[in-house]
C-alpha cells in the first residue's frame, strides 16, 4: 500500500467532500480546518466509477464494511459511516481480500498482495476506459528512473 500512497492519496482527494453537503463553507480557513473524510455515498461512487460495484460489492457489503472498519480498527462510536483516510486505506485492503477471495475472481489460492494488485489493475482498467489520464496506476519504480535519467 506505500508504494501506491500517491495513487491512494489522489483518489481520496477527489471522491472526500464530491457528495451533498448540507451545510456549504465559505470560508477557505475554515475549509482547511474541516476533518478529511470520506462518505459511504462518496466510496459508492468511486466504486461505481471504477467499474466495481454492482459487479464485485454490492453497497451493503460496503456499509457494513465501513462499520466493520470504524468499529473494529478505529475503534470509534460515532460517524460510523464515514472514513478518514487511514481509515480509507483500511477498507481498500479489506474490500480486495473480500472481493478477490471469492467468485467471479477468485484469487483465493494467491497471497494477499495479488488481491491488491488485481484491485489496483481493475482501476485502472476502468480509468483507460474512461479515457481519463492513468499516470498513477503505472509503476511507480520505473517513473523514479525516468526522472532521473531526465534529471541526468
């Protein structure tokens, strides 16, 4: 999960406040100062824009697991259905060992890590279809060589 943090911190980035708010700031400080998190509407829809649910999750498996997260490793009482962003990598990982340990993609025979690399794959599948920029998803070790040989 480190090596994708960018990928990770980008996709929090653009789905955390993407859904109705009630109440609207318009003061930036206090924008800034508002706690990040990420609602169950708001991991429906980057699920949904990434091609994974209804096919692989339906969204009571995906309020239950934001309970489960929020309960379990948080360990908070209130706010259960929304995540920060530890709590946002926790349901990443959480929802491919779900997802990938069971039919149509069954990765059950496989470690863990190819659980997350299939997840990883499958958005970024999505976002080529898209046609959006898929930069993140590429491997991050090869750009770190592209920079330095451009900074050579």
């Amino acid at each position: 999960m480190k090596r994708n943090a960018k990928l990770w911190r980008n996709i929090f980035s653009k789905y955390q406040n993407s859904g109705f708010k009630i109440k609207v700031e318009k003061d930036f400080g206090k924008m800034a100062q508002a706690p990040q998190i990420i609602t169950s509407a708001e991991m429906t829809k980057m699920l949904k824009e990434h091609n994974h649910m209804p096919q692989l999750i339906s969204k009571e498996e995906i309020t239950t697991l934001i309970k489960l997260i929020n309960t379990q490793f948080a360990k908070k009482r209130s706010g259960l259905l929304n995540l920060d962003f530890q709590g946002f990598i926790d349901f990443l990982v959480q929802m491919a060992l779900l997802v990938y340990n069971r039919p149509p993609c069954d990765l059950s025979g496989l470690p863990a890590i190819e659980c997350l690399r299939a997840m990883v794959r499958g958005f970024e599948q999505a976002t080529r279809e898209k046609g959006l920029n898929a930069l993140l998803y590429e491997d991050v070790d090869a750009q770190n060589e592209e920079e330095v040989e451009v900074l050579a």
